[in-house]
C-alpha cells in the first residue's frame, strides 16, 4: 500500500477512535483471539478509554524496551499513543516519551489522550526522517508499524543516527518465515493487515546489521497462519566512550581509514606491511558486513576502524574470519580500539562467525592485552616467520571461538 493510502486509513481510523467508536484494522476475530491490540499488556489501569479504542498493535514493547527513570525513548508510529503513555509512565517525571506519526488525525487523538501527561509529546512525521536531532535517544520502540515503510532500510538508518551510543531499540512487528510466497502472505494480509510488506527474519537481520545495529534478536511471539508471525526484535547500537559513535564504515571515510591504517603501519608495530593498500584494494579483500569505524558525533572525524577478511573461500571456512583493528595514534588509550572490538566481535556473532583470528607482533602489549580482556587467547607462535624492514619477527596467532 502507497504511503498516502496507510496515511488515509489510519486517519480514518483515529476518527472512528475520537468518535467512541473501536478501531481495528484487521479481522476483528483478531483482535478478539488477543493477538492484536491491548490484550499484550498486563496493566492499562488508568490509561484513557480513546488511546485504548486506538489500540492496534501486535505485542507490548514497552516490556521489551525495560525502560528506566529519566530515558527518552522515541515510539515509531505511535497511534492514539497507548506505548507513549505506558513510556512516559515508565520515565518519570525527569524522562521523556514521543511518539510519532504521519497521520494529524493520530497525532490529533494522541494528544487529546495525553492531557495531563506533561512528559509525552507527538510529532507529526514519518518514520522516514525522524524529526529529532542525532544521537537524542536512550530508546527506540514501535509497535507493529515498520512492516508498512516501504523503505525499513531508511528507517532503521534513521533508528540508529537518532540513538545515543549504547542506545537500544526494542520493537513488535510482524515477520515471515524465509519460503513464504505470494499467494500464503495475500492470505495472511486479508485476514491480519499488516503482512503484505513484513520482512523475512533474515531479511530483518540484514537490514539491522547494515545500519549498524549489534547484538540482534528476533523472537516470535504469536503464530498468524501461512508463515507470519507477530515478533518481537532487539537490537543495540555500538556503544563508545562520550562524544564518539560507532557506525558502519562508509565510502566516504575512504581517506581517514587509510591515514589511520599508514599511521599504524609507520608505528612498525602493526603489520609486515609498510604501507597502506589503495581504497579498491582494502575494500576488495574486506568483508562488507563487518567495517566499523569510530567517529566524532560533533565533527565526522574518523578517529578507529575495524574490518575483517574472510580466511579462505572453502565453505568449512565460511565462520572464520581474520580482522585488523587500527587507532588513530592521538586517540589511544580512551577505549576506543575496545569499543570497536567488542561491537566487531556483537557484529561477527551476529552474522555467525565462529572463529575471529588475527596475528600480533609479541611487542606489541598493548593490542594483545586488549585481545586477551575481549576473550581472544594466543594458540601459537609462527617464530621470525617474515622479514619487517629487514629484521626476522615472530607473530603470535590469536583466535577468539564464538
Ligand atoms: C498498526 S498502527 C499501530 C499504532 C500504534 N503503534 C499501536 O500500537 O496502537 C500503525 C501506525 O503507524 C502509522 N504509520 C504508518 N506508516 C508510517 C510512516 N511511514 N511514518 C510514520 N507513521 C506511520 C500509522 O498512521 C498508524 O498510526
């Protein structure tokens, strides 16, 4: 369905809402089975009767998110605002919940339904471009609403600019089965409404690793016939010390990841190498899934990177793979090589690597007792196994197993 068209029908539907009337937007036995709407809260007491009407959901992701005192957290297609509600009770008076949503007929009622809920707050918006600043949120939730973007890829991009480091999102929404075809997802839509654009699990995986997010879990909650299922999906975004963000790395980055890497190499404790590769050689011999760099959130400045190549192209291989992790050398010693370790390594189980291995030069202490604390251990010694500017050198090979 046409943006314009899940805009209309939802507007319809919060005018049913204001006018006493229930809203449902699927077939009501539904809703009367408890899969959709409020039958997935344990405690409504108190909330107004027009955000419950409007209640159209397919879980409770304000009991995913475990939301604490003082966090602001964002919900993706709020609705009459029932999870804003719940949220903002959940925040306390030092915390903040908003809700957005493209329909002024929605935000209309969300507002009504908020009186006297002095930290909710609705925009009017899409999911698409989320009118809030970078890094404003300790929380994303959503509640059965990303599967009708026609775009999930710029709303989850969008997800992650507006998260803090460290920041989460925990959302209900519909999913597939990976073999679904046309004709079982028209016959889910018909009769649940909200199938015709939802991801496959693997498909949702992809889209979440690509923006950046780690540590993901998709979790099915409810079974609605022909390979859909109402799921509830977590996922974090890499956190770093204050002032720096952890995020995919981007062509753009091309000439400070190469800086980086030759200011290591001239460090003659990283690598034999000497010098840096071109651009089209790095990003050759790199996996595309597992580039991270930490960056500057006030200035863009690339300041760490760590990216990975596949061992061997034989298929029993497939789960291991060899990564260089490069600090700029003005910035070590603030965590960052760790923060990009472990949002490397969150990011490689993910994708199911088994086997992260890597060589490192015995002098170099630093980089080894990092690999040690993140559950790397050394498996051997390749004794002067190269020449490094014309010395004999030894390596010590160090693999960490998921
Ligand atoms: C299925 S309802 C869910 C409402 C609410 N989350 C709940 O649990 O009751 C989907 C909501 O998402 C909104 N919506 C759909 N697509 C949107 C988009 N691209 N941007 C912002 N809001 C959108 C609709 O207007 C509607 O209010």
């Amino acid at each position: 369905m046409a943006h314009d068209e899940i805009v209309d029908r939802y507007s319809g539907l919060a005018r049913a809402a204001m006018s006493g009337e229930k809203a449902i937007d699927c077939g009501a036995d539904e809703f009367d089975r408890g899969r959709f709407g409020t039958a997935a809260y344990d405690d409504i007491s108190g909330l107004p009767d027009g955000a419950l009407r409007a209640s159209l959901g397919c879980g409770n992701p304000v009991a995913v998110a475990e939301l604490r005192a003082g966090e602001t957290v964002l919900d993706l297609g709020s609705g009459g605002g029932i999870d804003v509600l719940l949220s903002a009770r959940r925040v306390g008076p030092y915390g903040k919940a908003y809700g957005l949503d493209a329909s002024p007929d929605m935000i209309r009622l969300a507002r009504q339904n908020a009186a006297g809920t002095p930290n909710a707050e609705f925009l009017l918006g899409t999911i698409e471009a989320i009118p809030l600043p970078d890094h404003a949120l300790d929380v994303v939730i959503s509640n059965c609403v990303i599967n009708l973007s026609d775009d999930k890829g710029a709303v989850l991009a969008e997800v992650f600019r507006v998260l803090r480091p460290g920041g989460r999102m925990g959302i209900s929404d519909i999913v597939t089965d990976e073999d679904v075809d046309a004709a079982r997802r028209a016959a889910a839509e018909q009769r649940i409404g909200c199938a015709a654009g939802a991801l496959s699990v693997t498909g949702y995986r992809d889209v979440l690793a690509r923006s950046g997010f780690v540590g993901l879990t998709i979790t099915l909650t409810a079974d609605h016939g022909d390979g859909v299922h109402s799921a509830i999906v977590q996922a974090i975004k890499p956190a770093v010390t204050p002032g720096l963000e952890i995020r995919p790395m981007r062509e753009s980055d091309a000439v400070q990841v190469l800086a980086i890497y030759q200011a290591g190499l001239d460090t003659g404790q990283a690598s034999f190498e000497t010098l840096a590769p071109s651009w089209e050689g790095f990003t050759a011999s790199r996996l595309q899934r597992l580039r991270y760099v930490a960056a500057d959130t006030e200035t863009g400045e690339v300041v760490g990177w760590i990216a990975a190549s596949p061992v061997s192209t034989r298929p029993v291989y497939a789960g291991v793979v060899e990564h260089s992790v490069y600090v700029h050398p003005g910035c070590q010693a603030h965590g960052i090589g760790r923060a990009l370790l472990t949002a490397f390594i969150a990011a490689a189980e993910d994708a199911g690597v088994w086997t992260i291995q890597s060589g490192i030069f015995p002098e170099n202490a630093a980089s080894l007792s990092l690999h040690q604390a993140l559950g790397f251990r050394v498996v051997g010694t390749r004794e002067r196994i190269a020449r490094h500017h014309g010395t004999w050198r030894d390596v010590l090979l160090v693999e960490r197993r998921s």
